[in-house]
C-alpha cells in the first residue's frame, strides 16, 4: 500500500448550539465498513484515505461541570462536523472519565462517552458508547492504533477500529485523541448473544481482589484468575456460578495440555493469534493480567479477544511510570520467556497463558503461524499504521506542546519501527528454539 500524506492542520470554529448543552467534534473522517476495504490487484486491502484524517472533538459540558470521576456522567451536547458531510452529527449525551493508571497517574484524562441515541461516529458502525483514549504516556499515539491493525489483518474477531480528533474540552484544548469502540456486547461490537453470551475480561482491577465491592468478579477455579465478566450484565448468583463452572471447563482442558481437549473448548487460532501479538509487542499486563478478553457464543467456543490497552508494551520503562515517557531500551525482553512452560527467561505469567505448549501439536501450530505472519508486520501493518503518522504528525506536535512531556517527534516513531524489526527477528529465533512439547 503507498504511503499517503495529509494536511492535518486547521483552525476551530465557534461552537454555536442553541437550547442545548454542546459537544462540538471536528474529527477526522473514516468510512464506512463496506467503503474501507477494496482488495487491489495484488489482494491486500486499500483503505479510504479519509481513515487518516484528523479532526477536532470540542467538548462543553452542562452548566460547564468538570469531568471529576469515572463512576459519574456528566451531561453534554454533542456534534460531529466532518469532511465528510454525511458524516456530520448533532446530539445529545453524556461523558465521563474511564481507565485506571491512566486515569489515576496522568493530567491528560482519558474518557467514556455515552450518546443519546446511537450513531455511526465517523462511518463506524452505530453504536450509543464511544471511548476517548488519551494515549498521554504513548510518545508516538501508535502503540493501539499498530496491534488492532494487526488484530485486523490477521482476522481476530471484533478488534477496534482508530480515529484520531483533536479536542477541546469547555473550550480548553486539551489535545489529540484516539477514538474508538468500548468494549461491550453488541450487534456492532462483540457480536455474540444477548442473553446466552459471555464477555470476560481477566483484569486484576476490575477482579476481586482489587474491587471487592463488585458484584460480577470472581476468582477461577484452576489458575485463580482474577475474572470480572463484562457480560451479561447484573449478573445473578446461579449464572455467576455458571459461568465459573464453564470457565473451569476452559482451564482444565488447558491444564491437560491436551490438543483435542482443549480443541472442544477454546478457539486456538485464535489464541495463537492472540498471544503472539503480546508477546510481539512485549505486554508485560498478560503478567497481572488485565485487559484480557474473551468471549464465548452460545454453543460456541471460547475466542480470544477483543485486543485491549498497549501502551504498557514495547519495553515501557516502569520505574518512571508516574512521569516518564520512556519505551524501546530492549528488543530481547520477553513476556512468555525462552521456555513458556517453565517461564524461563520472561514473566511467570499465569499458566493458562502457557500450559499449551506441553502439547506439540500446538507448538507446530504455533511456530507455523508465526512463519506465516512475521513478514507482513512490518511490510503490511506497519506501512499501515504509517499513514496515521503522517496524517496526525501536525496535531501531534500541538498535542506534545499542551503537554510537554518532551518526548515526541519523529524519532520516537523511527525508534518504534527499528525495535519492532529487531525484535520480529529476534522472536523468530525464541520461538523456534521453544523446547519441545512432550504431549502428542
């Protein structure tokens, strides 16, 4: 795919909305589904160029009330103006505050809006819940936007999508943002039934040890997981415990290491997919765990996924986390290690990550997909992700000078690419040499 170059800059227009509280969004343009992907005479997917624009999201509040805590909505106005001009939006909602370290640790706030009624923001898929990623401590505003286009290119189900916006917020800049789906049942989000269907997330934060006070985490019977299930929602004591039991199902058969067991139970492409990209970038929250999801249709199997939150990857450097900015020192850190089973050389991460590679059949599988998919990353994903670059480079600098944490520029974006390439050739020599699985 050739690379693409736009001109992100502009300047705000006034907010004028008359009997209602405003959330005025010039954001950058994105089309629909059916317009975004025309396979060109090679079979790789050209994408519409407005995906790469940026816009601008202002936000006013009602009665101009802070946005202080992420239990509280507070109520907006809200419109969409767009390059695309049946793409512009005008409503009603509610916006609140959403994350966790990010939230707690960082001036620049991440956020959760709720509209009205739904709406296909920016030729996405309609929907009432939209999510406002700050990406403050991510120099390079890539580090999502990179793995949900591998997601996307290797076929991962309900993998987010990326818009970028410049925003104000009760006309205060407050800098540029990712925008995309929350994580959630849906027709247009994690497509499984309402009523039967299951979305987990293995999260220590959202579990109970860190959030007793919950009503919808529990503690897994094999691996004690921290689990807090994302849906159904209000959950009931006996489905509760349903749930569990057929969680359990899922862990014992990984625990057996057993290729045909495990085969009944869980998807295992796509959890080859799916921890082959943790590991690609070096997310070290597998370790915790948080941000892991998966979900399970009705008669369905376990499938891995949504993808969710990595930019605490691509060697972060956590003793500066409160401040720091500070990624990319090493390509040969690992996250499942030199030897998964034995966690020898990486993280002792939970043994639901790692108790399949006793079985060789998997190991095969694993290494072959690995083969499979090595050379795209760089080649297809990453030209990919370039584009956003190159569309947001100038809303980028105006976000790096409202807060100046003295990171950004280009070179951040170089340092990313030449660490992916280092470690895409190092990781071929980790994973073929995994020690051999001793389960047929």
């Amino acid at each position: 795919m050739k690379r693409l170059f736009f001109h992100s800059g502009y300047k705000f227009k006034p907010n004028v909305l008359a009997l209602m509280v405003c959330l005025s969004v010039l954001m950058f343009t994105r089309c629909s589904e059916d317009e975004v992907i025309d396979p060109d005479e090679d079979g790789k997917e050209e994408v519409a160029q407005e995906t790469y624009l940026v816009a601008r999201l202002a936000i006013i509040t009602e009665n101009a009330t802070a946005i202080s805590t992420r239990e509280t909505y507070v109520n907006c106005g809200i419109t969409i103006e767009s390059d695309k001009a049946e793409w512009n939006y005008s409503g009603t909602g509610k916006i609140r505050g959403r994350g966790n370290s990010t939230w707690l640790w960082y001036p620049k706030k991440p956020y959760r809006i709720k509209l009205e009624e739904k709406a296909g923001i920016l030729g996405l898929d309609p929907n009432k819940d939209w999510v406002l990623l700050a990406d403050y401590r991510d120099p390079t505003h890539l580090m999502n936007t990179f793995v949900f286009t591998v997601g996307q290119g290797l076929g991962l189900p309900f993998t987010n999508h990326i818009r970028y916006a410049e925003v104000t917020l009760n006309n205060e800049y407050i800098g540029l943002y990712t925008i995309t789906e929350q994580i959630e049942e849906g027709k247009n989000r994690v497509a499984i039934d309402s009523t039967h269907g299951i979305l987990l997330s293995l999260d220590r934060d959202d579990g109970p040890e860190l959030a007793p006070q919950e009503s919808d985490n529990f503690w897994s019977s094999i691996y004690q997981l921290p689990v807090c299930i994302k849906h159904p929602n209000n959950v009931s004591s006996a489905r509760m415990a349903q749930i569990k039991s057929d969680f359990a199902k899922l862990e014992n058969a990984l625990k057996s290491a057993d290729y045909e067991r495990v085969a009944q139970e869980l998807d295992i492409s796509s959890f080859i997919d799916y921890m082959l990209i943790q590991e690609l970038v070096y997310n070290v929250e597998v370790d915790a765990p948080r941000s892991i999801y998966l979900h399970k249709d009705i008669y369905g199997l376990w499938v891995m996924g949504p993808l969710w939150d990595f930019d605490a990857g691509f060697d972060f450097d956590w003793g500066t986390m409160y401040t720091g900015h500070n990624y990319f020192a090493s390509h040969r850190e690992l996250v499942l290690g030199t030897d998964p089973v034995h966690h020898a050389g990486g993280y002792h991460v939970p043994s639901f990550f790692t108790d399949l590679f006793r079985s060789k059949r998997f190991l095969s599988e694993y290494r072959a997909r690995w083969s499979e998919i090595k050379d795209k990353l760089m080649s297809d994903y990453w030209t990919t992700t370039l584009v956003y670059a190159d569309g947001f480079a100038a809303a980028m600098q105006r976000d790096a000078d409202r807060w100046p944490i003295g990171k950004y520029n280009r070179t951040q974006i170089s340092q990313m690419e030449n660490w992916l390439t280092n470690r895409i050739t190092y990781l071929t020599s980790v994973i073929d040499n995994y020690p051999a699985g001793t389960i047929e």
